[in-house]
C-alpha cells in the first residue's frame, strides 16, 4: 500500500492568528539556510538528506503554510474575473515549499521516525488540517472555482484541463465548501481532533508493535527456524541491548513469518499472541480508546456533509460509488473463500491428530501444519525456495528485467543521491530511448522505528506544468540479515516487491500537465490496480527464470522445483482470501456506522461484526485487528480496504487481456503504459479501464486465480 496525495491548497484568514504565531516560532530560525526554503539543486529536485536535520522540518512547515497563505490570498482576492488561468493554475502552482518538506517529512515519518519528529508530527498534524480546511471553507476562493465550473463546457478547455476543474470542485463540495458557517465551524473542530488522534494512532502502534516483539532467552524454544532467521533474531537482540537472548520483532500483519517454521507450539502461540495484542495492553501504546473515538467522528463528519455515513462519503468519487456496492462484491467472495478454508482447516486437522497433537487447530497452528501440508501434498519446502530469491537478484533480475521487456526500460544505480538511512538505494530510470525518466528509491529492511508494511509513495511528483519529474520511493519490512549474509525471501516477499514497484511504474510513468492529477493520484480502487497487475509478472516463465537463481552457486531453480511451486499456487487460498475479505469487511463495518450510534466497545464490536459477515473462523484471524489496522486508522484507507479486492479483480481481467494478445510483449506494455499507466486521474477510471481493455472488467479470471471459480458463490 501507499499514501495518496493530501489536498493542502489554500487557506483563509482564520488562520491569521496561527500564522502571526508561526511567525514568531521561525523568527529566530534562518530560513535562508533551511534545506527546504528553495527547490533542491539535486538531480530531479530530489530532497538533500544529507544537509536535511530534525530541527529543518517544523520551520519549514510553518514557513510552507504562510508562504502558501499569502499565494491563496492573492488568488481568492484577484479583482479580475475568474478564470481558468488565475484560479486553478494559479492553485497548481501555490504551495511549492509546503509540498516539498511534507514530502520528505512523510517520508522519513513513516520510514524512519525518532521521538523528535514524533513529537513534531503531533504538534503539526492539527495545524496543517486547519490549513487544509480553510481551503475548503474559504468562499471567495470556492466562489471562483464554482464559476469556473460551470462556464467548463463553454470554455475551450484541454481534456485534461477540464478534468482538473471538475475534479477540484468535487474535492471542494465533499470536504464542505457548501456548508453553514455554524456547520463548517463543526468540521473544522472534527478534523482537527480526526487528524490529532490519527496521528496519535500511528505512533501508538509503531510503540507497541515495538514493545510487544517476542524475547526468547532458550534457543531451544526456537527450533525450526532457519540459521539466518536465527541471526536475525540474535541481531535484533543486541541492538535492543539483550545480549545472550533472541528477539522475533513483529510486522504489521496479524500472522507473523517465524509461525510457519517454529517447532514449538508454546513458542507460536506466544508470537502469534504477542501479534493479537500488541496494541491492547491497558497501556499509554493502547489503541482501542483512539480507534473507538475515530469511528465516532467520521460518522459525524459524513453527516454533516450530508451522507448517512463516512463510507457512503468516502466511496462517492470511487470506482464502486457505494459502500452497498462494494459490500456486495466482498459478499458474494466469502462463502467460496470460507468454504476452502474449512476444507483446509480438515487437511490441517489431519495431520495434527495423524501426529497424536491431541488439539483442535488454532491461528498459531495454521501456517507451521499449512507447510506440512503443502510438503505432503506437493513436496514443496519453502525453506527450499528461499535460497533462488536473493533481494537484490529479485530487484534487478527480476522487478527490474520485467520492466525493461515489458516497457524498454533501464536502471542506474546512483550512490551520489542522499537517502534518509544507510539502507536505501537509488536508481536513476531511463526510457527506452535513453532519456532519464525518473529516480526511484527503494528501502526494504524493517527497522524498529519504521512503519510496518510496504507502500510507494512520491518524493517530487511530475508535472509538465512545474516542470519536474517523478521521484518515487518503494518502502518494505523485509528481515534484515545478519552482516554478510544474503538477504532471502519468501515467495510472498517476491510478489510483495513487484506490487509495490507496479505503484512506482505508475508514479514513473505519469506524463500530466497538472500535479493534482498525475501519477497515482487516482480513486483508491483503481490505484491498487497498476500494482496488483505488475504482480502477475513474478510467475511469467521469462521473468521466474531470470531470477530465480541460486544466491551462491547462480544455478537456476531447477525445473521440478519450479513446477512444484506452480502446482501448489492456490495453496492456502482459502484462508489467504478470508483473512483479507474479513479485513476489508471490518473496515465497511466500522465505516458504516450511522452518527447517532453510541461509542463502540472496539473488540465487542470487532468479533460482531466477524459473526455478523460470516467470516469469523476460528482459525482464520483477520489480516489485520481494528486495534492496528493502519491502512484504515492512519494511511488514508478508512471505508477504502476492500479496493484491494475490488483491483485484484481489474488486475486479474487486464492480465487475461495481455496473455490473448501474446502476453509479454513490448507492443502491450506501451499500450498499456499510453492507455492507463501514464494517464493519471486525467479521464474518469472507469471509462480508462473500459477504452483499453474494450469490455467492462469481469469477475471470473479473479475467482480462477483465487482457486474460487468451481465454488458455489461463484455460480
């Protein structure tokens, strides 16, 4: 996953006394000198870690937002009549300083956090949401935005620039611009306490998930995992200060990877509990009273914008349109995916009573009995995989050779860029033709102060109007190996990497006159749709046999192996769809709560709404428990979860396009690159979809390739 653009374009005089205080924060400061104060004279205007410090960030903020107070002004009180020129290119252009130290702040937050720039994002978090609102309570400047909008079909305006207008309106009506003065005053109090407590939540989890990893002073409690598993574990001891002892740090998902090989049931169910309540210790890192409080308020905040709840607000300029849409989708998957789960829930079962476990199968059982399983069924070992997927060889050999087949593109390494940890990397990205594209930089190790999982985001995002070009980063928690030793993945890692770099192919290939609408800048079900279909091309004969290589001898994996993995490919895939369905369903849930329900008692609510979308398998725990599910509390996916079912169906239909018109060939990479990759959010998504692909998407490839279709949902 990543995090979508934040719409901060304008502000009012209301913020006047904030500014007259932010002014006084900064007057000892020496903007001049600040890294931020002017346009990177880095290659890309890519940000210059280098020179880049703690104390740059809050200054600059501020000075960003008066900066971008007085450019807003001078827009909502230009005498002249609007047009499109003075009102929506004007705003393209305000908010350059703004823009680029929230980029890097962002960056380094999420990926790279201490308690000095916590401490800043709290502080911040508030003010930047007044400066947001202001844009949308603003009347002089939504006065000039609404005029244009509806003189647009009398005006000559450019496809895309017509786009622009229609969409800048939507984002202006649906975050409030036509309320009552007493209801604006109303939201603007809630979105402060939203983005405080969201903020809050994001820094909770990143404690307790630190907190709650799993101390083991007996290695023998730790048999099954693998030499390197146990370096890291070791590694991750001394640098908490716990010499002589192993520590399993944990991820972002419910299911931890060390369940799949832990010999010792006492061990698992203490990881995989560790996992569950990580978040929900009665202590100042519980998340329940947040999470409970934020679900409060966005049902209020949909109300006051006139909608019945925050989903059906959320979903009006999605793909889906309703959350009764999107709902019913899900819906329709879950009897097919649960009915799979309970057939490999008895495969499982067996195997525990043929071994005389004398238990009944529970959630830390599920992936150590699920891998006895698969080795009986298809004699695959993932401990046999994992030495034919060195990271960097999948990078190089593999994300990147399949970009380079499909698109005629090349990478550079740069060791002359800044990066923000010793651990990143940064490529340059040619074109086919050998013009410089893009930077892309990619950080894959977890790291204690790094938010769990993976997602691409923009450092610079192109703009032909701005003149810059993409800057994009991919960020992982992949386990770091202990020095000298190969970093090996698990084949869900591998896929993990080519979806994140599907975002960054559609971030590098955005060719847009305007910021707002370039790149990934889309509806959240239909930008997960790039990065699910890059997916597809891990498995491609071509693609596998470039990479899959032995990291010490450079063998490639030899076919037996390879068709073993191919025939155990919708393994699991029962309880793999339930756990993510169950998820997505959770986040509708608490997305569509009316604004007069009373506050929920978060884990009662949680387990009735599993019982009540029938999903709530014993075995099978959802991907992620409301008390650390990021995507919804703290990344921008509240009510938008389900999207990645929603592309895994549109990725799923665009690949059986590609393999009926001769899969992997540069004619439908530059097809679809032309037709989806490189068009932004400049024409309505679904007609996209529908011109390149010549039919509306279908459900059945999806089911086919979830192992679901022969289901009876699927009837």
């Amino acid at each position: 996953m990543f995090p979508l653009r934040t719409l901060v374009i304008a502000t009012t005089m209301s913020l006047v006394a904030f500014y007259t205080q932010a002014a006084v924060n900064t007057a000892g400061a020496d903007l001049g000198s600040n890294p931020f104060y002017a346009a990177s004279t880095l290659p890309f205007q890519a940000p210059p870690f280098d020179k880049i410090s703690d104390g740059d960030y809050q200054p600059a903020i501020e000075e960003g937002m008066r900066q971008h107070l007085a450019e807003i002004e001078k827009i909502a009180n230009n005498p002249a009549a609007p047009t499109f020129e003075n009102t929506f290119v004007a705003m393209e252009k305000s908010g350059a300083m703004l823009n680029r130290v929230m980029a890097a702040f962002d960056t380094v937050t999420g990926a790279n956090t201490d308690d000095t720039l916590q401490k800043i994002q709290e502080q911040e978090a508030p003010r930047l949401s007044a400066h947001r609102d202001a844009i949308s309570f603003n009347d002089k400047l939504f006065h000039r935005i609404e005029t244009v909008y509806n003189q647009r079909d009398t005006l000559k305006l450019d496809p895309e620039s017509k786009r622009l207008v229609e969409v800048v309106y939507r984002d202006f009506v649906h975050a409030g611009a036509k309320l009552s003065d007493a209801d604006k005053a109303k939201l603007k109090a809630l979105n402060k306490e939203e983005s405080t407590l969201s903020t809050a939540f994001t820094n909770k989890l990143l404690a307790a998930t630190k907190a709650a990893a799993l101390v083991v002073d007996d290695k023998s409690k730790l048999a099954g995992l693998s030499d390197a598993e146990l370096a890291a574990a070791t590694a991750a001891a001394k640098d908490r200060k716990l010499d002589g002892e192993y520590v399993l740090t944990l991820q972002n998902t419910t299911q931890q990877p060390e369940l799949q090989d832990l010999n010792d049931r006492a061990t698992r169910e203490a990881l995989f509990k560790a996992s569950w309540n990580r978040a929900e210790q009665g202590d100042a890192n519980d998340t329940r009273k947040t999470i409970e409080r934020l679900a409060q308020i966005r049902a209020e905040q949909a109300r006051l914008l006139g909608f019945k709840n925050y989903a059906a607000w959320k979903l009006d300029d999605q793909m889906a349109k309703t959350p009764e849409t999107a709902i019913a989708f899900m819906q329709r998957l879950v009897p097919a995916a649960t009915a799979r789960a309970e057939t490999e829930a008895k495969d499982i079962q067996a195997v525990i009573d043929q071994q005389h476990g004398g238990f009944k199968v529970a959630p830390w059982d599920w992936n150590f009995y699920a891998e006895q399983v698969r080795k009986a069924k298809y004699d695959l070992d993932e401990n046999q995989i994992k030495p034919y997927f060195e990271l960097n060889n999948v990078l190089e050999n593999g994300v990147f050779y399949a970009a380079n087949q499909l698109y005629g593109l090349t990478f550079k390494e740069r060791h002359d860029i800044p990066v923000w940890q010793p651990d990143v990397r940064v490529f340059e990205v040619f074109d086919q033709d050998g013009s410089s594209l893009a930077l892309f930089y990619c950080d894959y190790f977890k790291r204690d102060n790094k938010n769990g999982g993976a997602w691409m985001d923009n450092l610079v995002t192109q703009s032909k109007l701005l003149g810059t070009k993409p800057v994009i980063y991919n960020v992982g928690n992949f386990s770091k190996p202990a020095a000298g030793q190969p970093a090996l993945l698990s084949f869900d890692d591998v896929i993990t990497m080519f979806h994140e770099f599907g975002h960054a192919l559609h971030g590098i290939f955005a060719d847009e006159q305007y910021p707002t609408l370039s790149g990934t800048n889309t509806a959240r079900d239909f930008v997960e749709f790039p990065s699910q279909f890059n997916e597809h091309w891990a498995t491609n004969p071509k693609v596998f046999a470039h990479y899959a290589k032995h990291y010490k001898t450079g063998a490639p994996m030899p076919q037996p192996l390879v068709d073993k993995m191919k025939k155990a490919g919708k393994f699991n895939s029962g309880y793999n769809m339930t756990e993510l369905v169950s998820a997505a369903l959770l986040d509708m849930n608490w997305h569509t709560l009316p604004a007069s329900a009373p506050l929920q008692d978060a884990d009662a609510f949680e387990a009735a709404a599993l019982k009540k979308d029938k999903t709530d398998l014993s075995y099978v725990p959802p991907r992620y428990r409301s008390s650390y599910f990021q995507h919804i509390w703290g990344n921008g996916y509240a009510a938008g979860y389900y999207a990645y079912l929603w592309t895994e169906m549109l990725a799923d239909d665009a690949f059986v396009a590609f393999k009926d018109h001769g899969g992997m060939t540069r004619a439908n990479g530059d097809r679809f690159r032309k037709m989806v990759l490189s068009r932004g959010n400049t024409e309505d998504l679904a007609t996209m979809y529908r011109n390149w692909r010549g039919q509306e998407p279908q459900i059945e490839p999806m089911l086919e390739n979830r192992g679901l279709k022969d289901a009876p949902a699927a009837k």
